[in-house]
C-alpha cells in the first residue's frame, strides 16, 4: 500500500490479532502511547473488534489505521494511525507504536515519513499534529528528523503510571513537508 524501501504501511485484518494484541497487551507501552487506562483484552477479543471493523465500518471517517511491517520479510513491526481527521480544517493527528524490538532502527522515521505522504499527498491535508511525553527522546528525535515543529508544551497533561507528564505538541504544515 505505501511503503519505502524498508517499510510498508497496510490495514490491519483479523489475522493480525495476534500482534496486535502483543502490541496493545503491554500496560507500560499503553502508558506512553495512550490517553485512558489500560484494559486487558483477550486475542479473541481483538480479533472480534478486526472482524466487526471490517464488516460494519464507521460512517465517520475520522480516522485511519495501519499496521507497519518490514518490506524484506514481512516482520511485523507495530501500528500507526491518522487520527482526529477533520476535513473541514484539513487537518490531523499522526502517531504510531513500534514494538521494543523494531525500535531505534530508524523505522518509526520511516513510519511518519509514510504517514505524512499519506496525509498530505492522499487526503489532501495542510497539517499535521503529533504529541507525544515530554520524556519520549525516541518520538522528539523522529519528529524533529520528519521535519515537524516543536510547538508547546502542555505542563502535567497525561498520566505516565508515576505521576501527570508535560506533553508535547509538534506540528509540519504541507508548505513545510519534505516528500
């Protein structure tokens, strides 16, 4: 669907439930990358929500998921989402979750790369946002190499299982995007 030379984007289908309930079974992970509280949830379960996805899907398309895999062989790496895609405004929200052992190989670049020619080349946005904790070196290093802006930070926001974290917000504009 889209992808680079390492890395390919592509919906999710109720086969991947297994990994994606690797990926979405780890209470520390879902503390960085979610906003509510973790909820254990069975494989089955992820499967039935795959299978309900595809056969009844929201009438409003306000978002986008996509699973990243490696291009070579097919490994399965994590997720990613456009999400909050308001069309009236022509813009989004971007984030994705890597698995701990597809990070720091530069795939998370490759991932938001995808994301944002996604975004701006396929649904026509001028916008694109990003938060992530203030402690996330990892996901500031890549939005900066992606070419976002360092635009605020929201003191105390999010809960991180010690304490409320700053969150921090990045934005890149279409006129800035580097495809």
């Amino acid at each position: 669907m889209f992808a680079t030379d390492r890395v390919r984007l592509r919906p999710p289908t109720p086969d991947d439930a297994p990994n994606l309930f690797r990926l979405h079974g780890d209470p520390e992970l879902h503390l960085l990358t979610n906003d509510g509280p973790f909820v254990p949830h069975h494989v089955g379960q992820v499967r039935a929500r795959l299978e309900k996805r595809i056969s009844d899907p929201a009438e409003v398309d306000d978002g986008v998921s996509l699973l990243a895999e490696a291009v070579a062989d097919g490994t399965f790496l994590g997720g990613s989402s456009l999400w909050g895609i308001n069309t009236f405004n022509r813009y989004a929200h971007l984030g994705i979750t890597l698995l701990p052992e597809a990070r720091g190989q530069g795939y998370g670049t490759d991932v938001v790369r995808l994301l944002c020619r996604y975004g701006f080349r396929n649904r026509n946005l001028r916008r694109l946002e990003l938060e992530t904790l203030a402690g996330n070196t990892a996901m500031r290093r890549t939005a900066e190499r992606c070419g976002f802006t360092h635009e605020g930070t929201q003191r105390e926001r999010e809960y991180d299982g010690d304490g409320f974290a700053d969150m921090v917000i990045y934005g890149l504009l279409r006129r800035d995007w580097t495809p």
